[in-house]
C-alpha cells in the first residue's frame, strides 16, 4: 500500500504565520521603546506608534485569514482591505463627526456608531459588488478592515497622549497596549459580523431575508459600538467588549464549515 506525497503534505497543518507576525512585532516594539527610552531621540516615535497599534490587529487579523479562510481571500487582499478601508473609513467617519458636531453642536453615542460602522463596510461593499463572495470571506474582510481601522485610531490617540504627556513613555505604552487588546472586543469584532451578514446575502436564496437578517447584525453592531462609547471604564466596558468578541467566535465557528464546500 502506497501513500501519495499530495497526501502526506495534505495533513501537514500549514504555519501559524500569525504567531510570527506576534512575537516578531512584540520583540521590535520592545527594542524601540528601549532604544526610545535610552536616547531620547524622537525620530523613533512614529515606528513605536506604529508596532503599539498594529501588532495586535494585524496578528488577529492574519489569525482569522489561516483559521476560516486562506484558500478564499489571498493575504494581499487582506492586507489592502485592511490599509485601504481602515483609511478610507478613518477619512470618512471623521469628516462626517467633525460636520455633526459643528451642525448640532455636539455629536450623540449612537450617530457615532451608526457613522464608524457605515464607514468601515464602504470598501467590502465595493469587494461585494464585484465578484462573487460568501460570507465567511465577508467575516475575514470585516476583521481585517475592522483591525486597521482600530490600527489608525490608536495611533491618533497615542499621538495625542505623547503630546499630552508631554513626551513621557510609559502612559504611551499603556494607552498602546489597553486599545491594543481592547480592539479584539471592538471594531474587528463589529465589522467582521456586519460584513459577514452583509456578504451572506450574496448566496442566499431569499434575499428579502438576507438583507433583514443583515439590518439586524448591522443595528445591533451600532448599538454595541454605542454603548462602548457610552461606558468608557468599568465592568460594563469590559462585559461589551467579550460580548462582541464571543459573538464574532460564534459566528466564526458556524461559517467555518463553508470553507470546505
């Protein structure tokens, strides 16, 4: 009895190139902020602010891509995904708060949820529009738009708080490292459940029930993303956060069996 090479490397489990991306981004971000911290010399700043908000997201976005859905959505994509509608929603969502804000005087928890979520789905809705997709594909896109957009805002905030500290490390860190971790819970779990609602509605054969079940997702990812806004630190904070992060497993463990169809 003969076994195939195509066989024996079929069970190989492919490399967790998500891990490398983790402890390799780690290592860099802690040999900045030594080198930071002994010259002072602040041309390091932008690539410390750089690794502190994008290590995380990019590992859990790279995870979602190997665990649900490599032989789909090639890393290239994922990566222009993330660059392109984190920025492009980043642009719009602030320009969009910034007029409410100068309209009404003062911009409520829910428009902002109801403006980021939008704004995050804008690059996957053209990704929908031009080829054919299913929604565990809608699932990794949305992580990985979600986590560049986390990316981009914790920079702006770790920025803020350089300037604010008046240059003093160890808050930057910190800021880096909450937001980091806290971003699992937050926009990479909101959009990846919108965009996984809003690719299902592709392959469904009822459409009319595809996009309700979509508006329900979406309403219930601004609710959330609202009521993080809304409750800033305490326990309810944290509740929201593995609530949205418990969700996204979920619904990434139902869809993980589309892959092999």
């Amino acid at each position: 009895m003969t076994v195939s090479t195509q066989a024996i490397h079929g069970s190989r489990r492919p490399p967790a190139r998500w891990l490398a991306v983790l402890l390799g981004g780690t290592a860099l971000f802690v040999l900045l902020y030594a080198v930071l911290r002994d010259t002072g010399n602040p041309i390091y700043v932008p690539s410390l602010l750089l690794l502190g908000a994008a290590v995380v997201p990019a590992t859990f976005a790279m995870f979602f891509h190997e665990a649900f859905g490599r032989a789909q959505l090639s890393t290239g994509l994922l990566v222009i995904g993330a660059l392109l509608g984190g920025t492009l929603a980043t642009i719009v969502a602030g320009q969009l708060e910034f007029d409410t804000l100068r309209t009404l005087g003062g911009i409520p928890t829910l428009l902002i949820g109801l403006i980021e979520e939008s704004a995050k789905l804008a690059v996957p809705a053209l990704l929908l529009a031009r080829r054919r997709v299913r929604a565990v594909d809608g699932l990794i896109l949305g992580v990985a738009v979600g986590s560049g957009f986390a990316a981009l805002e914790t920079m702006g905030y770790g920025f803020v708080e350089l300037l604010t500290t008046r240059g003093h490390l160890a808050p930057v860190a910190d800021l880096l490292l909450v937001r980091a971790v806290s971003s699992l819970g937050g926009h990479a779990a909101w959009t990846g459940l919108a965009c996984a609602a809003l690719f299902a509605v592709c392959g469904a054969t009822n459409k009319g029930r595809a996009w309700l079940r979509f508006a329900a997702v979406f309403a219930g990812v601004v609710l959330l993303h609202a009521a993080w806004d809304t409750l800033l630190t305490g326990p309810w904070h944290v509740a929201i956060g593995l609530l949205s992060f418990g969700l996204l497993l979920a619904v990434a463990w139902r869809l993980r069996p589309a892959r092999t169809r």
